[in-house]
C-alpha cells in the first residue's frame, strides 16, 4: 500500500521518479491491473501523443482500472498527459478520455505564435483565496505541449469548474492545472521546473492522503484580471560529449569535429596537457549539474563521435544520461545517433528504439542532425513522408515536442546584383553599418550540410526547415558554420529566415561570445531560446551575467 506511479509506456517517467527519490519519498511502479488496489495514492506522469497514451494503457488493461481508481476517491497526481486524459475528448485523437472533466482537448492557435508551447511559463490561480496546492504563481513552471484545455468559462461552466490555473500563451488563455475532489493534475511538469516543481511536489507528496480528497469545485470566474504573456526566454546550456584517448567521457568544444589542442595549453592550466589531445573542458555530469545550479533554462548533451553507430552499445553515453537526470531538474535534450542502426552483431536498431533508451534513461527530447536532411531529400523526392522516419515514428509516439532538428547550414555567396538562381527569395545581405565589415555589400543564401558542415547537399535551409516541420519536428536548432566559435554574435539574418518560414520554436545557436549577444538575437528575431556552449565551459559569459543582461533590457527570464 502507498504511492504508486503509473507508466503507459512512453514518455519519460523517469524524470519523475529522478524527482520523487531526490525528495526522499518512497513510491512503487502500477506493473498491473491489480496494482492499482494497492494503491492509496497515485501520480500519472507522461511526455507524448493523447492517441499514443490511451491506446497504450488499452493495450496493457490499465485504462478500466484508472478509471476505476480516479472514481475511487483515493489521491491522484496527473501530469501533462495525465491531466489530459482526464477530459472527455482530444483534438489529437481519435480515442475517448476518461470522461471526468466534461470538454475537449484543442490545439493551439499557431497564427500569431510557436506551437508547441515550449518553456518556463506562469500559473496563476483563479482567485487568490484559492488554497494554492503547492503552486507558486510568482515562480514560472515547464511547459511542452501543443493541445491544451482552453479556459472558456461561457462554453463549458461545468469543466471550467474544475480549472485550479491558468496561463496565457499569446492570445489564448488555457487551463494549467485542475483541481477538485481528490483529482490534482498539471498541464505543466513540476518534475522538470527546478526548485519550483520540486517544492510543488514535494507539499503534496508530504501532506496526509486525507487532505487530498476533498478539494472544492473552482468558482467560475467569466472576467480575469487583463491577460498578460509571461513565456520567458530561455537559456540553454550545450555540451559536445565524446570520449578522449583514454577512453573517458569528457565535454569538448573545437571546429566542428576537430577537437584535438592545436597547442599545449598553458603551465597550470586545467584542460588538456598535450598538443592533439582532445580538448577536455569538463566531466559532462559536473558540468550539467553545474549548469543547472547556475540557472540554466535547458541543457543538451550532444554525444559527438562516441559509438554513434551503435548508441544502444553505448553504455558510457547512456550512464551519463542516466546520473545527470538524477541531479538536473530542467530539461535535458540528448543528439548523437538518433538514427536506424545495426549493431555490430547485425542487430537491426530503429531510431524509435534508439530515442526510447535514452528517454527511459531520463532524457526530455532527442535531436535529430544530419538524417533530418535525408528526410527532407527523400520527402521533396517523394512529396510524403515515411511513418517509419526518424522524426515521423519519434513524434507519432512520444509526440512532436520532443523531436528537436539541429541543422547546420553554411552561407554561399553570390553577385547581389546579377542572381537569378533558385534561392532568390532566401538572400541575406549584409549590414552596410553595424555588422562585421567583411559582410557589407555581400549576400548570401545558406546551404544545407551534413556530417558536422563537412559536406554540402543540394537543399536550402528554408527547404529543410519547412521540410522537418512538415515531418513533424517540434523545436529547430539553428546553428551555423560560419559564426561557429567566432565569438561575433548570433546570425541574426540566418536566425530570422528561419523563424519567419516555420510556426514552431527556434533556438539559435553560434556565434555568442558576450551576454549582449544574447540581448541582440532576443530583441532582433523573434525566438523562443538561444543556446551556447564554450564560453560558458570557459567561463567566459556566465549564465547568470547573460540573465541579469535580458532583465536589464527588458527581455523576460526566470529568475
């Protein structure tokens, strides 16, 4: 008897037990039907499709005896899609829910924003005498999502009645968090909103079960206060992981894959002592722990050359995963191999089983490189898609936010004044005043690579971005060749060509080298996160500095 949690089968709940276990409380897995009796408490976390989860827990025989035990009486937790399936109906399935809150699941507007819902965003509570259940309306929570309940008070009284917060997201305002009898359930991940999440938590997994079966209804509220869109930015902290000659896991940084010392560093340094050594900056599991406590908004781990052909082999890579999940309370992205493989044995590996390792090690989202371009080749080649691609079979299963395309396009000049070429629409010229003087007067179109910028294909960035939307990607990380590691700022042309082709969020990458770069590309695009990597392993920009720059300049950030 005690508190169970309650695995569907996809999705990473293991972010959530990571979170319990840190808090020092003690829980149980539902392995079967019956389990769900022996439960006096239960919390249902889950990343992922509406459709995917229903049909998951049909399958296993759980579906009934959540109902079952929901009905009960008996406290239940549910998170993302464990609120989700609490209403009636989704927009993304054609599957029931379980019926308790009488309105549908929608999907979000995307005409004058990003979808998904990507980031720290408010939660804030329909009254302010509402006995608050952990949540801190002044503090910002993680939300992934593209459906959402739509707080719509005129059209469903009797569901709005269970709404405990709400958040605006552009124009829409939506339901956050529910609340009511023994049912509290989450839009947001508590799990992955650091401090915040895990003191949300940790209150009602520390109160007694009688305290949550009670709650009262909401009071409806037709007039809230004046909505106001509170997304902040984010931050996102990058490691480059492979391992060095010894065979140890190390964080580097270099020229695409040219990460060896050209020199031997400096007397006392504390980075590699020989010339060609890999260049090491760090332990990855330090340095993620580190950059949490800093403040960082996100982290990603790109695993670089380590076993890339067979990730499923790679247990360095995997343990690494699995003990930065445990001491990391925000997202954590995981690339590197996200691909069909074949084990050295001629095990046949799809990338859906590939990205569902690393998710049930504690990964959040999966990045997807160079076998994004192939797919987007294939699919112009074609004009459809496969439902066993990388990104198609990922997104269908653990849904689209968690599939994150990095592309890494590189400029190719032509003669402003004479080209007629294909890409005409997509030329960047250069600032005559402000940018770098190599620039001015020149434009540009951007080409797509593979293998790290070592090799051209025939497909414009716009293409590949319309292209993995159209696949289903969630999130692009925008990189480029020709800013990398040049400490000159984002490229903001580059950054705005592929935000204005594409509805779903962008983070920029290459370039930053001071926290006014942060500033710039936040205030000259329109993008959701901006993410670095060498000069925070240097220490050269601390995450702190670049936040206190947002704030000074008016840009939202969590604290």
């Amino acid at each position: 008897m005690g508190l169970f949690l309650l695995d569907y089968g996809a999705g990473n709940v293991q972010s959530l037990a990571n979170s319990i276990n840190s808090l020092g409380h003690q829980f149980q897995w539902i392995k079967e039907p019956s389990d769900f009796a022996k439960a006096t408490s239960l919390v249902f976390p889950g990343v992922g499709a509406f459709e995917t989860a229903i049909s998951h827990l049909s399958s296993r025989g759980l579906l009934e005896p959540l109902k079952e035990y929901i009905a009960s009486g008996r406290p239940y937790f549910g998170i993302c899609i464990g609120m989700q399936v609490l209403f009636e109906s989704s927009a993304e399935a054609t599957s029931r829910g379980l019926g308790f809150i009488p309105c549908s699941i929608d999907r979000f507007d995307d005409e004058y924003k990003a979808v998904p819902h990507i980031g720290w965003n408010a939660a804030d509570l329909i009254t302010k005498q509402q006995d608050a259940e952990g949540v801190d309306s002044s503090s910002c929570y993680y939300f992934v999502h593209s459906y959402c309940a739509k707080y719509q008070p005129d059209v469903y009284p009797d569901a709005m009645r269970w709404a405990h917060t709400t958040t605006q997201y552009g124009q829409e305002l939506f339901v956050s968090s529910v609340r009511r009898g023994n049912v509290f359930a989450t839009q947001f991940h508590p799990e992955k909103s650091g401090k915040a999440g895990l003191a949300l938590l940790d209150e009602w997994l520390r109160k007694p079960e009688s305290a949550h079966t009670h709650a009262p209804e909401a009071p409806l509220v037709t007039r809230l206060p004046k909505p106001t869109h509170k997304l902040t930015k984010r931050i996102v902290a990058c490691m480059d992981v492979r391992a060095n000659d010894d065979g140890d896991l190390v964080v580097t940084k270099g020229d695409q894959y040219d990460v060896r010392e050209k020199a031997a560093p400096p007397p006392g340094s504390v980075l590699a002592t020989t010339a060609g050594a890999v260049r090491n900056l760090g332990k990855p599991v330090a340095l993620t722990a580190r950059y949490y406590n800093e403040g960082a908004d996100e982290l990603c781990l790109l695993n670089i050359t380590s076993f890339r052909h067979s990730p499923l082999r790679d247990q360095p890579m995997l343990a690494v995963v699995r003990a930065a999940a445990e001491t990391v309370f925000v997202p954590l992205t995981i690339g590197g191999g996200i691909k069909d493989t074949v084990d050295p044995d001629g095990t046949k590996r799809s990338a859906l089983e590939v990205a569902g390792a690393y998710f049930r090690a504690g990964a959040d989202k999966v990045s997807i490189g160079s076998e994004a371009v192939y797919a987007v080749e294939r699919l112009r080649a074609s004009g459809k898609g496969d439902p066993n691609g990388a990104i198609e079979s990922i997104a269908h299963v653990y849904g689209k936010q968690a599939v994150v395309v990095s592309i890494d396009p590189k400029r190719v000049y032509v003669d402003p004044s004479t080209y007629e070429g294909p890409y005409k629409g997509e030329l960047v010229y250069g600032q005559q005043e402000g940018g770098p003087e190599s620039e001015r007067g020149k434009a540009w179109w951007y080409q797509c690579t593979v293998s790290g910028g070592r090799e051209t294909r025939d497909l414009s960035v716009v293409q590949l971005a319309q292209g993995v939307e159209t696949l289903g990607a969630g999130e692009i990380l925008v990189n480029s060749i020709d800013r990398d590691g040049t400490g000159l700022g984002f490229d903001l042309g580059l950054v705005n060509l592929i935000k204005n082709a594409v509805k779903i969020p962008v983070i920029a990458s290459s370039g930053a080298g001071t926290a006014q770069h942060f500033v710039d590309v936040f205030n000259g695009t329109g993008v959701e996160a901006a993410l670095a990597a060498g000069i925070f392993h240097r220490e050269e920009v601390g995450i702190a500095e670049v936040k206190s720059a947002m704030k000074k300049a008016g840009i939202n950030v969590r604290d």
